[in-house]
C-alpha cells in the first residue's frame, strides 16, 4: 500500500518572517523591485556547478525542484504536484504537474529532471554537489565510474510522472528534491554550450518564479517575475535585484541610502548602532566557519601540526572581539541545532566538546599546541615552513585571518602570510588546493547530520581540507545505509570523533546571520539553511 504525501511537510528548521522591521527603504507603492545584496560576483549560476549559499538563493529564484520553500518556511509541492512512496520507502513517485511551465513556455517534463540528475552525478561535469544524487540507486557508483549513467535509479514513467529508486530509505528526501542542485534542467539548451548557457539571460531558461534579465558582471544580477510560473499569482514581488559588493563600508553606506533594502556582511563595528536604530536582525544560522587544514601536503599533512594549529586558535576572542555577532566558539564541526536520537539534547550537546572552549582552558590548550609542534620537529615554531592562508576578500573575512594569524605567531611562534582574492576566484583555489590553510565554511543543506559529515569523505567536491580516512568513509557508507535510528546517529558521532581526533580541519565558531533590514520591508523569508526568499515580499 502507497502512503500519498501531497500534504504540506515541515522543515525542521527555524524561519524567520520579517512582518516590516528596520530603516525605511523604498517607498510609495508597496509593489515594488526588491534590491538586496549578499555576497560578490558568483562563480556559476549552473545548478550542477554551484557550490555556494549566494548562488543557490539566486539559482532558486529562476528554478523550483520537485519540491520548494514555502512563504511560510515550510517545505511544499514545487514542480510536483503531489508524490507518493513505497511502503519500504525506496520507491518514490512524483507527479509533476500539468502547468509547470519553463520560462519560454514549454512544458516540464519527467526527463528535465531525468537529465539533470544524470548530468550533474556524471563524474566529467565535476559537480560539487554530485554526492547528492547518492541517495538515488547506483548514483555513487556512477559518480566514480563504477556504472553506466542509464543505470541511476530515475526515470520518466511518462511526461509528468517521474519515478526515483533510492539506494535506502530517506525521510528528509523531500529537503534533497528542494536543493538547488536537483533543480530540472533543459538538455535542449544546455548542451549547446554546457560553459556559457547560464551566463547568458537568453539562454537561462528556468522554471522558478522569476526568470535572469540581466547580469552585470561584478555589479548586479535582475530577476523578473516569469509569467509563465504555474503559481505566479502568489509571487508579489514584481523584481528582485541583487548588487554583488564584498566592501563592508560600501555595502553598509548601499543600505543607508536606500540603494538596498536588504544587506549582509556589514562592518562588525557598526552592529551597535544599527541594532540601536531598529535595523540590524541576528538571525540564526546552521553553520560552521571553519580553516581547512591541507591534509595533503606539508605542513598540515602531519596531524601534530594541525592539531596545534588548532589548539592555539583562541575562539572565545574570535566571538567576543571580532565578530560580534551572537556566533557560538566551536567545539566540534557539527553545530548546535541537529537532533540526535531525539530533538532535545541535541547532537552538539550530546557529543560534548572535542576542544575546550572554556576561556580558563585557553592557556592549557595553547601549551599541547606547544607541545605538539615541538614533537613534530618545530620548537618554537624553528624552523616552520612558509605558510599561506588563502581567504576570499571582503564579507569580514580578513578581520578573522589577521586574528589568527597573531595568534598562531604569538603563541606558535609560526608565520603564516595572509592572500586574499575575489569570492569567485577563490572558490577555485580553495578547491585546487593552492594555500595550505583555507577560509571555509559551512551551511547545513538539510536537517540532518549527514549534511555536515558528508563532506568530508574521500574525494568529495567539498572536502577542500583533502582529508582522507578509510574508517571515516566506513562510518559515513554505514550510517547511509543504517536503518536503526539510534545506531545511525551514533554512526555520525564516531565519524566526527573521527575527524576531530585527526584535526582534519579546525573549527572556529557556530554562525549567526546579522542582517540589516529596512523598516517598510514586509514579507521576507529567511532559513536556518541561509536561503532568502523575497517572492512575497512588499514595503508597507
């Protein structure tokens, strides 16, 4: 017997609605262009070569997955309709609906999910996200080269019914069909020129509620309201601009002026009196900012060094005199909001910390640091390699680098060079591994563990710390198909140990989200996962 799931699901995760709530912005009719900014130039709005937050908010304004975000936060039918399930939870079967329409009009079909999922699990398009189509048969195998891509367990029952086999049962399955990696695709357009369709408005040809009409490269991307959207009358805002800035100062002076009714990463030092004006929300956020630690070449391949590197980092100054954001000091990678066996106590809680973060423990901390880097053959820092520290510029970023670096000078006796690029060149430097240590971060995609212990398995797209341990590829392979759910969260605890143990990375702090916001600004959708909706909003 099938179970119909057409009803609304919930994500587990907190929502933030803002009901009109800092500075005035725009103002006259409440119909108007939202302007908003969160992030520089993206390095790809392709939904198979994505591997960031901002270019997922802007992917999911031109494209809907199977299913989507809600005004109301909650996970709802997006371009299907209605599903069901098996009773073993294996076999789910979408039904898309009948006026799902793309941007320039055509219909939405079963195979347009069909051949992104191949495409973006086909190991030579190199997606970051191609570990997400693990959940479906044979997708893992296929990504490695094990099997033929006709083998993946999704297929097109028929134009508006697409059937997907999964490898073990997912409950959070309908979360996994609302990322923007699994958006459909036309291979129609794509395949004309799979590097620059999604460069060009004409050719970027979406199903979401708006579609691309321009973008200005290093200045800002527009979306307009698509008219052929199967629920465009619920979409309230006619336009969604986003400016692409990294200057702090600038992007602050943007949202006083009113050029922006919406803006992050303003300058630390400003909080106090933007909160005093009404205007600065801390939102929460399901992060972890954090330093990958190149694991596959000296220095850090030696985890003595890394875990020094680690203990010396002083985290309770990073919250309190740096960022000044509400953040939590991280003392482990999974932050504080995933549920263990049950909601309360949570998984942070119950693992406990793998690093003090007791200020008192700070200088007993800094002297294993000491110590370790001794054993590893570097008294006092004698003698330490050159060592560079690669960051993306702007967003508040350098503040956290020059923090370290003095910290892992003075209490290391370590120096380590500090080289900043663009947010669009950096993502690939960091995955080319090119620094030794990298600025990272990372957004649960999902509310579940796995989101944040996937990463880091062998060869991963996002493991850019190029860590590899074959008992935390066998802890992680486990846990996916580990139907207990007591045994399958104990599975993630040991992988963390796991990876806390090697200090593969060294993680900093729990994030918040502090945005400015204007007053009149009425409607906006904000997710613990870091996605911004401004479908329904308006000014007041």
């Amino acid at each position: 017997m099938k179970r119909i799931l057409s009803l609304v699901l919930a994500i587990a995760a907190i929502i933030t609605v803002f009901a009109g709530c800092g500075a005035t912005g725009n103002t006259g009719s409440s119909v108007k262009a939202i302007s908003a900014t969160i992030a520089s130039e993206p390095k790809t709005l392709d939904p198979s070569l994505n591997n960031a937050v901002d270019g997922g908010n802007y992917i999911l304004c031109a494209f809907e997955g199977l299913t989507t975000i809600g005004k109301d936060g909650t996970i709802v039918p997006g371009a299907a309709e209605k599903w069901e399930t098996s009773t073993d939870g294996l076999v789910w079967t979408f039904h898309i609906r009948k006026d799902a329409k793309w941007s320039d009009g055509k219909d939405v079909t079963a195979n347009d999910f069909v051949y992104s999922w191949k495409r973006t699990v086909n190991k030579d398009t190199a997606a970051d996200y191609a570990y997400y189509i693990y959940f479906v048969k044979n997708g893992e195998k296929i990504n490695a080269g094990e099997a033929d891509a006709n083998t993946l367990g999704v297929k097109a029952v028929d134009e508006k019914t697409l059937e997907v086999t999964l490898e073990n049962a997912c409950p959070f399955f309908t979360e996994i069909v609302a990322f923007p990696a699994l958006v459909p695709q036309r291979e129609d357009i794509v395949t004309k020129d799979a590097t620059k369709w999604a460069l060009n408005p004409d050719t970027y040809v979406g199903n979401g509620p708006y579609k691309l009409t321009s973008w200005e490269h290093d200045s800002k991307i527009t979306f307009e309201k698509s008219e052929t959207y199967w629920d465009k009358a619920s979409i309230v805002a006619p336009k969604i601009e986003w400016y692409l800035m990294n200057d702090q100062n600038a992007i602050l002076s943007a949202f006083k002026n009113g050029q922006v009714q919406y803006a992050k990463n303003i300058p630390t030092d400003e909080f106090a009196a933007e909160k005093a004006a009404g205007t600065l929300k801390i939102l929460p956020l399901l992060g972890t900012y954090y330093v990958d630690l190149v694991n596959s070449k000296p220095p850090f391949d030696n985890p003595k060094i890394r875990k020094a590197f680690s203990l010396a980092v002083d985290r309770n100054y990073l919250v309190e005199k740096v960022k000044k954001g509400g953040e939590t000091p991280a003392s482990g990678f999974i932050p504080y909001g995933i549920a263990d066996v049950k909601q309360e106590p949570d998984f942070r809680t119950t693992a406990g910390e793998y690093i003090s973060t007791k200020a008192e423990d700070y200088d007993k901390n800094v002297a294993e640091a000491k110590k370790l880097l001794a054993e590893a053959g570097y008294p006092d820092g004698k003698g330490f390699p050159k060592t560079t520290f690669g960051l993306n510029s702007g967003s508040g970023h350098e503040p956290v680098a020059e923090a370290l670096q003095q910290m892992w000078k003075e209490k290391l006796g370590v120096e380590v060079e500090v080289l900043a690029q663009e947010w669009n060149v950096f993502q690939q430097s960091r995955k080319d591994g090119v620094y030794n240590i990298n600025r990272n971060g990372w957004i649960g995609d999902y509310m579940d563990p796995s989101t944040f212990m996937d990463i880091f398995t062998t060869g991963n797209g996002q493991n850019n710390a190029k860590y590899s341990n074959p008992k935390y590829d066998e802890f992680i392979a486990a846990a996916r198909k580990e139907t207990d759910g007591a045994k399958r969260i104990q599975l993630f605890h040991d992988a963390e140990k796991v990876l806390m143990d090697d200090a593969a990375i060294a993680p900093l702090y729990f994030y918040t989200e502090p945005v400015d916001v204007a007053k009149n600004l009425d409607g906006v959708v904000n997710t613990k996962l870091g996605f911004v909706l401004f479908n329904w909003a308006s000014f007041k």
